[in-house]
C-alpha cells in the first residue's frame, strides 16, 4: 500500500497532539493508513444504494432485563 497522504499525516499529528497521545513519525504513519483505510470502507458502504425499506433495525428488540429474583 502507498504511504498515506500528507494531509493525513497533519491531521493525526494534529489530533494526537490535542489527545495529549507522544506518537513517533512510525507510529502517526501506521495510523494514517489504518484512517485512510477506514475512509476508504466507510466510502464503499456509503456507494450501496440502499432504501429505508432495507434497513433491518425495526425488527431489532432487545431481550427484558433481568430482575433480581433471577427472571429471564
């Protein structure tokens, strides 16, 4: 894989700076390309032309809480 851009470089210098994060020049690269990856899936998802009707989160119900007296 090529080696990230340099505006991706700045902006991990930058946030790990404001995150108080002591980042070697090794380390911002592995995690420019771990960014720049993420972006490049999160880019990819968003490209699927996908309809309300498609998203299955209605149907999602989440179990009850246990009581103490130990119900399911």
């Amino acid at each position: 894989m090529s080696s990230p851009a340099p505006d991706t470089l700045s902006y991990v210098r930058h946030a790990a700076r404001a995150l108080g994060l002591n980042l070697d020049e090794a380390a911002v690269a592995r995690v420019a390309t771990h960014f720049e990856r993420t972006q490049a899936m999160a880019a990819w998802l968003d490209a699927v032309p996908l309809t309300p009707e498609d998203e299955l989160a209605e149907i999602y119900r989440p179990a009850p809480f246990p009581t103490a007296e130990g119900d399911a």
